[in-house]
C-alpha cells in the first residue's frame, strides 16, 4: 500500500472515473471531470488504502489541491440565485444576504425588547459586552 501522499493527479483522475459513494454530508468535496466527490474517501481509493487510514480530510484536501484539484467546503457550496439578485448591488458586494440575515433576526424580536437596549449602544459597545469605560455620551 502507498501512503495517500504519493498520489499523483492521474491516479486521482483513473479512481474517480470508477469512484461510486452514496452517504450523504460529506463537507469537503473535490471536482473531477465535472463530478463533485468526497475529498478523503476518493484519495484513499485513489492510494489503494483501507477507510481506517489515518489521513484526515484536511490532509487529503491538501493533497488533492496540490495535485491541482478545485476543493471546495460544504459552506462554500455556490447558491442558485434569481436574475434580480444577481443585478442587485448589495449582492454583487456580499451586502445583501447580510442584509437578509440581519432583517430575519431583527423580525423576530419583540417590539417591547427593542426599548431594553441602550441608547449609547452604538458608541459603548466595548463597555456593554466586556465591561470597559463607558465614552462619550
């Protein structure tokens, strides 16, 4: 057996041509030949290595990207978005889902609890989450 770390990109490409995986939430992934597969499992099928193997799935992501693979972690998964959005401003600069995210947790406050917060909130931040020396106002 060879360790994952001698893989070279032909391999890599031969075993994900035959590579089948059904389980669900896998978070790394790797793009072979316009297939999205998981990163680890696919370099130890590539390395002849059993499941058990001790190379971890940021190991194998590294070693799929320096073998010129595009990686890409759940989170950055590319979101399908309308034409509006795309047009929009805020999200061409990130702005909009920001925005999004900050409306939807700002509906869900009550009215009544708005009135707790401090008027100096703003300026005093530091003071009301670490406990430092109130400026200004």
């Amino acid at each position: 057996m060879r360790s994952p770390k001698e893989l070279t990109r032909a391999e890599v490409i031969r075993a994900a041509s035959n590579f089948r995986w059904t389980r669900k939430g896998m978070k790394w992934t790797v793009l072979v030949g316009g297939k999205e597969l998981p990163a680890r499992p696919l370099v130890l099928e590539a390395a002849g290595v059993p499941p058990n193997d001790p190379t971890n799935s940021h190991q194998a992501v590294e070693i799929l990207r320096r073998l010129g693979f595009e990686t890409r972690y759940a989170r950055e998964q590319p979101e399908i978005s309308t034409k509006d959005e795309q047009d929009s401003p805020e999200t061409a600069t990130g702005l909009g889902s920001i925005l999004k995210i900050v409306s939807a947790a700002t509906k869900e406050v009550p009215e009544d609890e708005w009135d707790r917060v401090p008027d100096d909130l703003s300026i005093n931040v530091d003071h009301y989450l670490y406990g430092s020396k109130k400026t200004g106002k």
